[in-house]
C-alpha cells in the first residue's frame, strides 16, 4: 500500500491492478463501520463502464488510508513535493502536487496546467500573463508603476456566484487604490473589492464592475492555499499606542490592513508572545473572537459582519474603532464616529474600498479545551414533547437523564467562553467543542501543532478533489457516510482532566486548511427568547427546536430513500451575543443572545436538491413554536425592538422565501425595516464628513444586491 499515492503507471491498470485496488477500497472501507458499502457501491462495476479511472481509485485509496492505518503514505507527503518555490522562495502553483499524487484528469478537473485548456481559454491565459507582466497603460500605483490586472471571470469560492468577464487589478498601494479609483469613476464603472471570495450569496461584485484583488491571484484561484507573506501597503499589523477602557477590561487599538489574513494575524500573535527558545508566553493582545477559517482577510470579514461564538462575543464589526477607506472622490478617508461607526463598520463595501480596519484588542489570554464526543440524545437533548425520529432508542435514556443533558447545555450556553456543537449527519454522537479562557500561561502550547496543522491542510484538500472527482458519480448516501465517519473519526476527544491550554488566537482557528475543500453553507441567526414564566432568563428550548427540527428532517428523508441527502456536511450550531452594528443579523439580541446555526454539504451536491432542502430547512426555523404552539418570533426585547430570524449575510439564502415571502421584501419589509433607515442615515453622514454624497458612493460602488436591499 506505500505506493498507492503515486500517479505512475495508474492510468492504464489492468483489470488484475484495479480488482486489487477496488478489494483494498472496499476492505478499508467496511473495516471502519460504512453502512452498506458492499450493496451499495460496486466499484468494479463503475470501472468498467469507463465512470472511474485509475488516478480517482489510488486518490480515493490514499484518503481512506489516511484515517486508517497508522503507516499511511499521506503522512510521507512533505511540503516540499505539494508545492515548489523559486528561488526567492516564492510559491508557485499546485502542479506538483497533481502530478505526484492526483495524476492526469484531477490536474485537468483543476485546470491549472494551461495546456490543458481549451483554445479560447489558454488565449485568454497567455494574455493575463502580458497583463499581470506589464500592467494597465492608464492606471498607476503611487510610485508611477503600472498596476497590474488580468480579464477573466469572476467566480466565488463556493463556486454560487460568477460575472462575465470583467478587468481584476491588484494594487500594492493605497495610492494606487485612488487612482483606480478616480480612473473607475471617468470611465462609469463601479468598484468592488474581494479576498479569498468566501461569499456565498451574490454581494460581491457583478458584470458592471472593475475587481481589486487583496490578495495574488494565483492564491485566490487555486487550490491548496499555504501560509501568504504580507506584501504591499495592504498587508500588515500595527499595535497602536493607544489603549481605551470597555466594560472594566482594558483594550488596546491596533490599525491591520483589509489584506491582512487571520493567519498573518494569528502569527503576528505567535510572533510577538512565544519565546520559542523557553516555550513560554509573555503577555500580548488578541481579538476576543473570530471565525474559524484562517483564509479569510480582515476587509472579508468584516464588510458582512462576520462573528465567532460565545454568548459574550458580538460581532467583528462592534470590535472596529475605526475604518480607513478609499471614498468616492477617489480619497483616503477615515471614519471613527461611534455613531457612524455603526453602519460604515458594516457596509459590505458600500462607501469604499476598505485600506484598514482600526480593532478593539484584548489582552491575550489561554483556553481551556476539552472538546468530546457525546450521545446525540444527550449532548444538546430533544426538546420535551418532540416528535424524535423512530431510529431513536430511548429505552435506555431516562428523563432525568435528559433533565441533567439540558441543565448542562445551559451552564455551557451561559457560562463557557466559546460555545459550538457539530453533528455529522447519521452519527450517533456529537462533538462539542466548548471551552473558558480561564487556561494558565505556563500550560499553553499551540494548537493544532505544526504537524498537525499540515496534516490538516493536506487531508481537507485531498477530500476536496475527491469531492469533485470520485464521488461526483458515487451514491449521495456513501459520499455522506464516508465523510461524516471520517470527520468523526480526526475530531479529538479530551480526557476531562487532560485539557489542551493554547492561547485564545489558537483555540478560535482549532481547524486549518477549511480553504481547501470547497461547500455550500446556509446560516441563520435565531434570536433567543425570555422564558415565559420569567423574562429576564433565556429560554434555550429554542436552541433544542432549531436544532432537532433538522435533525427530523434529515431522517424524513434518510428512512424513506438512502440516498436524499443533500446535508452530506455537518449541523453547527454556536451561541452568541447581540450587536449593536445597525445591519447585522445579531441586531438587538443583546439581552439573551443568538443561536447562530448553519447547515453545510460539500459543493459537488445537485444544486437543485440543496436549493429545495434549504427552504425546507429554512420553513423550520423561522416558523419555531411555543409549547403551546404559538410563533416564537418575532418577539419583542426589553428596549421594544421586534426581532426576527435573519440569514448570515455571507452565506447562502438568495433565491429564498419566508412565509412564502421572497427572502429580500422580507429582509426589508420585515428584518430590517427599521435597521435600514438607521443604516442609510449613517452612511449618509459619513459621505457628507467626506465631501460626497451617499448617491455618488452608490453610483461608484454599490452592487445590484445593495440596491435591491438598501435602495431608496
């Protein structure tokens, strides 16, 4: 098996080489407890009929070899043969790594070899060579330079959202910005911005427009991504002399470019708090929260109001002091007007492109991790009275039992610095992975560890091309038992007494190399209510609704054909605070808090069957009931402020309906119908502090989300 990972000689197997491999699949597969792999997948048979060739087989081998043996040719795999460097250590792209462990047609599925793409592609490849060489004759870097810019389409990362083909720059200078700028403007073109283009929903840019990257290309469009060096104006960290006070913990402010990844960030962190040499931390700062991805950029995350978890954390977007920006005149300008702040902190780039983000640091402090793998009945349990799904034997399960489970998801919710819950769907247990920041220096180390981490990366991207290979003609059922056994099956499982003690900008990016397989991902923000009998303590039922109502409707389905599962991916589900900034989903929940809580499948799923269990899902969650079978939301807080169920911005819930209603006259007659005037009115004081007006910041950088969303 040590050479089941090389691409010779695989192409042409002959039928004796592939039976023995499709033997090894099979016995791999059924040594790990996959239901039905033997009836349900005959390997052989797709072989033959030409469906699967000899690379997608040695690929598929070395992934389930990789949870299966302890020998396994993956860990072999260094990063010296996935990816080479000039010699100025510069990273090149991918072709390596296909070439010694994926072969031929995965390299063609990538499309990053040129010769292997059609003729008008490869045309258009050679011509973004000349751009990017040469750069654009009318726009100029501050330092003169032609900015360089290629044509091609524009295409998310989730692979949801793509333009015609439409002119892409990468500016080095904030200088340059202006004149791109300026330049946009006298030719009525509109300007956008993106990083590593993790948007689901279509918010980004559209075919009318001119695309500034903050990120190289060759990073933004391949796969897999490794660590970036920070480069140009865009890219950097700047611990500011400044410290303010906030609710009894001294912060202090830090300037970090919109370019800025969460890894250059997270290593700024290791850099300036760990001395290698003794393996001990000195103090130092960090943001409070996060999300997980570390292939994200400050001005990506921050523009859709992103968030991480923990019933005191809000958003990214409360933690701005202040935003520099690049305005309509084609000028740098920075707004740090709290009440401004409360809409440009949040705008989805609609009065700029973003140059830096002023944050709100705290002082760096040292999780406490025990993540386990707990009974799905009795890790968050069904709510009382629920109709659980008959596959469930509760005959063991007595009610105090589920009265302790409930009582110690509350003192999670309520008391736990991080609160988040997985489950993969037919998994008989979760995992949970919630933790206190109350962890001593002098027991931390990093978390993943280097080796760990790379192990991490390389796995995610093998499961990735599998994905949009091998199981592109595999049964939905066995691609979603393969996938959520194995995901279990790396997901660590603490002794209590043995936790793992990393410092917080550690224990919030617990997973790496998420970039590397792409998925679909719909997310909601619940608002949690009072309990009825006493209003000033949350009523978490709701979270248990939200919840088992999926877990229902993956069963409905499962028990009645094997193969509808479009949920191939896990159920998540974390708890978090309110928020302040006018637009985001979190708005006005500031008394009892959220329950974020997202569904995600792999994106080589029928589009169509993921779109029709999307609204399903979506039905269930904004229409949760009451014991006695009254709507739950919306309800109104303490400060009179009607709440509803809203989507996350970023990921998926275009083309959706609420109540039969289209998702956006919802979001605007309903969900934000008093939060968008709020919105306007601070955009537009911002833009008259700049010598514009909001008019001229929505003719030059708005989107056709924008305006159907916030448009007078």
């Amino acid at each position: 098996m040590g050479q089941c990972g090389s691409s010779q000689g695989a192409t042409n197997l002959k039928d004796k080489e592939a039976d023995e491999l499709l033997g090894k699949i099979q016995e791999i597969a059924s040594s790990k407890g996959l239901e039905g792999v033997k009836n349900e997948l005959n390997l052989s048979e797709l072989y033959k009929k030409g469906h699967l060739h000899g690379e997608d087989m040695n690929l598929f081998l070395l992934l389930l070899s990789n949870y299966c043996d302890n020998n396994t040719p993956i860990k072999s795999v260094s990063r010296s043969m996935m990816i080479k460097r000039d010699k100025n250590g510069v990273l090149k792209n991918i072709q390596e790594l296909a070439r010694r462990i994926l072969g031929k047609r995965v390299i063609t599925a990538l499309r990053v070899l040129p010769i292997l793409l059609d003729p008008a592609d490869a045309l258009q490849d050679l011509a973004n060579k000349f751009r990017q060489a040469i750069g654009h004759d009318e726009v100029r870097e501050a330092n003169g330079d032609l900015m360089k810019f290629v044509k091609d389409e524009f295409q998310n990362w989730g692979r949801t959202v793509e333009t015609k083909s439409i002119l892409t720059f990468v500016p080095k200078t904030k200088g340059g910005i202006c004149n791109l700028v300026k330049w946009a403007k006298s030719k009525n073109l509109r300007v956008r911005a993106a990083g590593f283009r993790h948007s689901w929903s279509d918010i980004t840019v559209n075919s009318d427009s001119v695309l500034i990257s903050l990120l190289p290309l060759d990073q933004v469009n391949t796969l897999p991504v490794f660590d970036l060096d920070m480069h140009g104006e865009l890219q950097f960290v700047e611990l500011l002399d400044k410290t303010i006070t906030e609710d009894g913990v001294e912060k202090r402010l830090c300037k970090i470019g919109s370019g800025t990844t969460n890894e250059q960030f997270r290593e700024w962190i290791v850099k300036n708090s760990l001395d290698k040499k003794n393996e001990t931390w000195k103090p130092w700062w960090t943001l409070p929260l996060n999300v997980i991805m570390v292939e994200i950029t400050f001005g990506g995350s921050n523009g859709p109001i992103c968030h991480g978890a923990g019933r005191k954390t809000t958003t990214l977007s409360d933690l701005v002091a202040s935003i520099e920006f690049v305005n309509a005149n084609g000028e740098l300008q920075t707004v740090d007007d709290p009440e401004q702040l409360k809409s440009v902190s949040g705008c989805f780039g609609m009065l700029g492109i973003v140059t830096s983000i002023t944050m709100k640091l705290d002082p760096l402090t040292f999780a406490r991790m025990i993540p386990q793998k707990k009974r799905l009945e009795l890790t968050i349990p069904p709510p009382k009275g629920f109709d659980i799904p008959a596959r469930f034997d509760m005959s063991d399960i007595k009610t105090e039992m589920l009265d302790e489970a409930f009582e110690e998801f509350v003192d999670s919710c309520e008391n736990d610095y991080y609160v988040e819950y997985f489950w993969f769907p037919n998994q008989k247990r979760c995992w949970i992975n919630n933790w206190k920041n109350d962890g001593k220096a002098s027991d931390a180390r990093r978390y993943p560890t280097p080796g760990v981490v790379e192990f991490q990366e390389l796995t995610t991207f093998l499961s990735g091309v599998t994905n949009s290979t091998i199981f592109r003609v595999l049964p939905n059922n066995f691609q979603m038992t393969i996938l959520s056994t194995f995901a279990m099956l790396e997901m660590p499982n603490q002794e209590i007494n043995d936790p793992i003690v990393a410092p917080v900008s550690e224990a919030l990016h617990f997973r790496r190399g998420i970039q590397n397989m792409r998925v679909n991902d719909m997310e909601w923000e619940i608002p949690i209510p009072g309990l009825k009998s006493d209003p000033s303590k949350p009523d978490w039922s709701v979270c248990q609704k939200a919840w088992w109502s999926v877990i229902k409707a993956f069963y409905d389905r499962f028990d009645k054909n094997k193969n509808d599962v479009p949920m191939r991916l896990p159920l998540e589900m974390r708890i978090t605070a309110g928020s302040k900034v006018n637009l985001a989903p979190q708005f006005g929940n500031d008394t009892h808090g959220t329950c974020s809580i997202e569904i995600l499948t792999p994106e080589n799923v029928n589009k169509g069957e993921w779109k029709e269990y999307m609204q399903e899902v979506t039905d269930l969650w904004t229409n949760l009931k009451t014991d006695d079978g009254q709507p739950i939301h919306p309800f109104k807080n303490s400060n009179g402020q009607l709440l509803h169920v809203r989507p996350h911005w970023a990921k998926e819930w275009e083309g959706l309906k609420v109540n039969g209603k289209p998702i956006k006259q919802y979001l605007r007659e309903d969900a934000y119908k008093d939060q968008i005037p709020l919105f306007r009115e601070g955009l537009a004081a911002a833009a008259e502090s700049g010598g514009y007006t909001l008019a001229d910041a929505e003719q030059l950088f708005s989107t056709k989300f924008s305006r159907e969303m916030f448009g007078e």
